[in-house]
C-alpha cells in the first residue's frame, strides 16, 4: 500500500510535508520531535540547600520529640489517676504533746504593782491558791516579795518565793545566799538553765550554772535536794526566786515558770 499525502494523486509516493503533522511526526531533517502538547522538562532542577535541609531535618526531629512529651504526659496523668497508682507517702510529722494545764481557776493576786502583775497565775498544772507579802526578804533588802502557794487541784504543790532587789547586785547576793543552804552541785560548763535540765531524770541531781536571755547571762541558778523536797534558787537580773516541790516537779516547773 503506498503512502499517500493529503491531496496527493494516486500512484505517486507521498510527500514529506515540512513541518510535523499527524501522519509525519518527524520533520524534513527525520529527527523526533516531540508532541506540541508535552512541555520539555527544565533542563535542571535546583536541589535544595544544605541549610534548607537541615532546618526541615531539625523541625522533624523537634515535631517527633513534641509527640513523645505530649504522649509521655498524657500517660502519666492517665495513671497517676488511677485507682491502683501507687499514692505518694505522706511526709513524717513531729507529734508534740501538749503541756500541761491546771484543773482548777486560779485565785486573784490582791498586789498590783508591774511585779507582781509579772508574776505568773499558773505553772503546767499548777494553778495560784494563795499569795501574800514575804516578809523575811522584804526584811533582807527587798523592795517587794511575796510568797506564794501553786497547787494542781490535788495532793500536788509548789511553794514560791519571789522578790524584787533595787539592783541586779543585791539580787545576786540573796540568791548566793539561798545556793549555799543547798547541797553542794557541780557547776553546769556554759550551760544555761534550761539546756541543762532533763525532766526525764527519775532524780533531782544538784546543779548550777548561769541564767541567759538571748545568748546573755543575767543570773544563776542552783537545784537540789533539801529533805524530801526538791528546790530551786535563781535570780534574773534584779529578782529572785526559791521554788519548793515535788522533787519529780522541780525541773520542769522552774523551765516553764516564765521570769
């Protein structure tokens, strides 16, 4: 079968056309062309930069490690919400007791001066029954003194001498005074009154040693025992005071007695 050109005559071979037309997709020259639909792909493509690509490795890797967190943290709400998780253990509490407080009222103190104002209505549980002038210390230089009788509702009582000096030297020397009838206590080293006394002691040992206020010593103090009783002599600063009890008593009645 020959080939025949559009419009071309029988029996003659067709022509090439010129230009590239359906029947003759090559041209004059014979080379391919390609359909005028195809566009020819660029002759080069840029590759992205080594910056480019480390930023989008880098928002990658941040993206991934923002889905573990948001993963690991929903995990642990879900579980410590649990019934059976594990609850932490409560922290440790120190339990202090409470001291003790009298059953009984305390009876009115009749002076009213800032002294005896000072002085205190109760002790742990003791509580003032009786108070009246001393009148061997108002005799020994005092300005003012006075006796006074504590008691817890029961068998238990506490007898206190306290007394005012027109200076911290007098006060000192009644207190040295008072030391001396006590038996003799070993000296307590830089040790004040309350550090040094142990009210879980079973026994009244004798003692002494100074009376500070604030890292400062204002006084002394001495403890023993005088028969069956147990005693405490101390001044602070221009007072004095001799307490007289339970043996057992004497320790914790003289560290809560507030002058």
């Amino acid at each position: 079968m020959s080939d025949i050109r559009p419009g071309g005559q029988p029996g003659q071979p067709a022509e090439r056309p010129s230009e590239p037309s359906l029947l003759w997709p090559q041209g004059l020259d014979g080379a391919a062309v390609p359909p005028a639909s195809e566009t020819a792909a660029p002759a080069h493509v840029a590759e992205p930069s080594d910056d480019a690509a480390r930023k989008r490795r880098t928002l990658l890797i941040g993206g991934i490690a923002a889905g573990v967190l948001v993963v690991g943290g929903l995990t642990t709400a879900v579980l410590l919400n649990r019934d059976d998780a594990p609850q932490q253990a409560a922290d440790a509490a120190t339990v202090f007791l409470p001291s003790p407080t009298p059953t009984v009222a305390p009876a009115a103190r009749e002076a009213a001066t800032p002294f005896a104002t000072a002085l205190p209505a109760s002790v742990l549980q003791f509580a003032l029954a009786t108070s009246v002038n001393d009148d061997a210390w108002l005799a020994a230089g005092a300005i003012e003194a006075y006796t006074e009788t504590y008691t817890d509702g029961g068998a238990g009582t506490v007898t206190v001498q306290a007394g005012q000096w027109e200076t911290a030297e007098e006060a000192a020397a009644h207190a040295q005074r008072l030391a001396a009838e006590l038996p003799a206590a070993a000296a307590a080293p830089a040790a004040s009154a309350t550090a040094s006394a142990d009210s879980t002691a079973p026994a009244l040992t004798p003692e002494s040693g100074e009376v500070t206020v604030a890292g400062t010593a204002v006084g002394t103090y001495t403890w023993g025992l005088v028969g069956a009783d147990g005693v405490a002599v101390w001044s602070n600063g221009t007072t004095v005071f001799r307490v007289t009890g339970p043996a057992e008593e004497i320790r914790d009645f003289y560290n809560a007695y507030p002058l």
